[in-house]
C-alpha cells in the first residue's frame, strides 16, 4: 500500500456494508424474510378457493363477497401505514415477529366464524398483520443485503408470494374435498406455515443501520460483529443524510418517488388480486369448468404457478437491465394481453386462458419491484414508514377495485373487466415511463438521497449467479 493512500480502503473492517460479499447469513435472512410474504400470498389466494364452498354454507350475496374479498386489502392499508411508522420508532427485530403471531391467530379465530361480518372483521385484521409484515421484513432485508445482490434478494420475497399464492391454489384444491366446511380448513391452513415462519425468524439480529440512525452505537457495533465477525466495525456502514422526518415523505423529491411507487404498485396489485381473489368466477366466465367443477381448480393452480415461474426470469433481469426498463416492458406485455381478452372475450376458452396465462407469466416476471423500489428510494429513518405509505396506497385502489370487480363481472361480463384492467396497467405504463428513476447497482445511501437519479448506472460488474 502507497503511503498517501488511506488505510481504511483495503482494511476489512471498514469494506463498505453494500460492497461485502454475500454470506450464509444474508441467505439464511432473506429465506426467514421470505416467510411473510409466502405466507402474505397463500392467505390472500386461499379466500379465493375458500368462497366457492363458503358462499351457499353462509347464503352470501354479491356485496357479502365483495366485502369479504376488499376487508383483507383495506386492513392492510391500515397495517402498512400505521405499523411502517411503527416500525422506523421501534425497531425491525420486535414488529418482525408480532405481525406474524397476530397473523397466526387471526387465521385459526377465521375457522370458527360463523357469521359475514365476523369474518370481513377477521380479514380486515388479517390485512394489517400482512400489511406490517411489508416495511418490516423488506426494511431488514434491504438493510443487510450487498448491493449487487440486493435486487435478486429482495425480488425473491415477492417470487415467494407467488410461491405461497400456488401453494394456496394447491392446499385449496386438496382440502376442497372435505365438504360443505371446507372453507374453513382453508382460511386456518395459514396458522401452520406462520407457527414454522416464528420458529425460524427467531433470534434475527436488529438492523444495525436502524440502530445507528438511532444514535445507537454500540448495540450497532455488536452487530455488526455477529454477523461479520470480530474484525467489523460500524464504520463500514456508510454515512446517510441527518433524520428525515416521517413529513419528509410528502414533500419534494420524497413526494415525487411516492407518488411513483404507489401509483404503479397500485396499477400492478388491481389485476393481481382480481386475478387472485376471483380467479375461479373469472375462470368460469371464461368457460374453464362449472361451478365447483375441479378444473376450476387445476386452472387456478397453473395460473398461480405461472406467477411463480415468471419470476425466475425477471429476478436474472432486474439486476442486469435494470428495474425501470423490465418495470416498462411488463406493464406493455401485460396491457397488450388484457386489450386483446377485452376485444374478444367470446373467444374459445383455449385462447382466453392463454392469454391470461401470458398476463400471469408477465406479472411474475415484475411484481417484486413493487418491493423493491421503496426499500431503495428513501433513507433508513423512513424506510419502513415509506413502505408502509405506498402499500397503503395501493390496497386503496384495490380494495376499491375488488368490491366492484364482481359487480362489474355479473353487470358487463368479462369484457368489461378486462378493459378496466388494461386501463390499470397503462396507467402504470406512463408513471413509470415519467416518474421511474434507475436504482441498479447504486449503494442504498446513493439512491434514497434526497437527489433524482437522472443518469443510469454504468458499472460493469458482473452480477455472480
């Protein structure tokens, strides 16, 4: 080493947070973080399945349906918001392990309802836990994670959710055939994925970046040795802005990269739990089956494994390319595929599911941007608050969204659907095409300064598989 050059270059300890090498532990964290999200998708899919046994067991109207569909979305608008907040005051480790254990006991309480409006309640109270579960889980992870592998990691989450929305179509199909009561096996399953989830994440160490955002010093320092061993010191952990307040999300810069988040979050989410939650009504329309008929539910497991498959390619892009190009030409594919079922929704069932095959594959490919982007655009003091804000915004539109869906299917049939749904998707085209920034490769303290990043990232280090 020359003598005018610093030790604290090449010295170990102090080798950035974003530029260390991806370790057993930051694996290990992104499979426990994975849980809430798996466990986000299969019991936001399960009521899907649920309602086709549910419906006559409790003489449900077209409003009942609507309102048991919407209740999970708007409590996760209320979860997002207020426990994002929440969690940036204290601490990712705590708020990480008592959303699931609400989500658990929320799942195993909606058994025993035996009246529409406990379970509208129960599933508002099961939004929330899944609404908090995005900023904490996403927060945590980003926080630990090098920044070359940050998009594939924090893209798997929401691979995951697709992963536990099949897993949903699955269990459903399989405990479709314990009778009239069968809905509720389905909206308990959750509780056992979640109880293995708590096992897991227990002992998960808090975000040191948090800590030190909190002028916690020495808890920082400790962990920073536990997980990277004794030579780790905090000074690898770049330096980020003074605290941003939780109004710094609703002016400037901040404001702007809401406004994009959660307006192309929510174009993305509206044909996702349409799809979801009213797959089999939607399916039907088609004329895939008959009611209760198990093609039914064979159509709906290909669909969510499609979802799942779709993400494979998409998480081998997202660090290549870039997240606003793949972001561009999805929300493309996917529009296209919504106009042409729209043009001819008398089509051959044949060709009406592969185009919504086509919509699943696409979808797949883009949707764990949605928690990607918020987690990279604004600094650690807000993150999670951020995340929260834009989830809320999102389960708005669609909470709107999948009250009137079935209204709108049994009042235009499928070709009305289809064209509110592409007029979702184009809309998320063009905020994203205007607001989009570029966050590829960038160190977290780079993209969520307070600076719009104009120029796109020009690096050339490969991206190791």
């Amino acid at each position: 080493m020359s003598a005018h050059q610093p030790h604290t270059v090449s010295s170990p300890r102090h080798v950035p947070i974003d530029d260390r090498p991806l370790t057993a532990f930051h694996k290990r964290l992104t499979v426990f973080s994975a849980g809430g999200p798996f466990l986000d998708g299969f019991a936001l899919t399960i009521i899907g399945i649920a309602l086709i046994s549910m419906v006559p067991a409790l003489d449900m109207s077209t409003v009942d349906v609507g309102l048991v569909g919407a209740s999970a979305l708007i409590g996760i608008f209320v979860g997002g918001l207020v426990f994002g907040y929440v969690t940036d005051r204290v601490g990712r480790k705590v708020m990480y392990i008592a959303d699931l254990t609400m989500l658990v006991v929320v799942s195993i309480a909606s058994a025993f309802a035996t009246e529409v409006w406990q379970l509208v309640a129960l599933r508002f109270l099961l939004g929330v836990a899944i609404g908090a579960d995005y900023p904490i889980a996403s927060s945590l992870l980003a926080e630990f994670i090098p920044s070359r592998y940050r998009g594939r990691l924090l893209g798997a989450l929401f691979v995951v959710w697709a992963g536990g929305a099949a897993a949903a179509a699955g269990v459903g199909w399989a405990l479709s055939t314990m009778g009239p009561d069968a809905w509720r096996w389905m909206l308990a399953s959750p509780a056992v994925f979640g109880v293995v989830t708590l096992m897991l994440r227990a002992g998960t160490p808090e975000s040191p970046r948090w800590l030190l955002s909190r002028g916690r010093t020495e808890e920082a320092q400790r962990v920073c040795r536990k997980v990277w061993g004794n030579d780790a010191d905090i000074a690898m952990i770049p330096a980020e802005p003074a605290h941003t307040p939780f109004t710094a999300l609703f002016r400037g810069i901040y404001l702007r990269r809401v406004v994009f988040v959660g307006v192309f979050f929510t174009a993305h989410v509206i044909p996702l739990f349409a799809v979801y939650t009213f797959g089999p009504d939607i399916l039907r329309e088609m004329g895939v089956g008959a009611h209760g008929s198990h093609h039914v539910y064979v159509a709906e497991l290909v669909i969510s494994l499609l979802f799942l498959v779709g993400g494979v390619p998409g998480l081998l892009l997202v660090d290549r390319i870039g997240r606003k190009p793949l972001l561009l030409w999805t929300f493309a594919v996917m529009s296209a595929a919504f106009i042409a079922m729209a043009v001819v929704p008398g089509a051959p069932a044949q060709i009406l599911f592969a185009l919504l095959a086509l919509y699943a594959v696409t979808s797949g490919a883009c949707n764990f941007i949605e928690i990607i982007y918020p987690n990279e655009l604004f600094p650690t003091s807000v993150r999670a608050s951020a995340t929260g804000t834009v989830v809320a915004i999102s389960r708005v539109g669609s909470a709107v969204s999948t009250f009137v869906l079935p209204l709108v299917l049994s009042g235009t049939g499928l070709g009305g659907v289809m064209w509110l749904l592409a007029g979702v998707n184009v809309v998320g085209l063009l905020v994203t095409l205007v607001l989009g920034e570029e966050t590829r490769g960038r160190a977290l303290s780079e993209t969520s300064a307070a600076t719009r990043l104009t120029e796109p990232e020009t690096r050339s280090d490969p991206v190791d598989a």
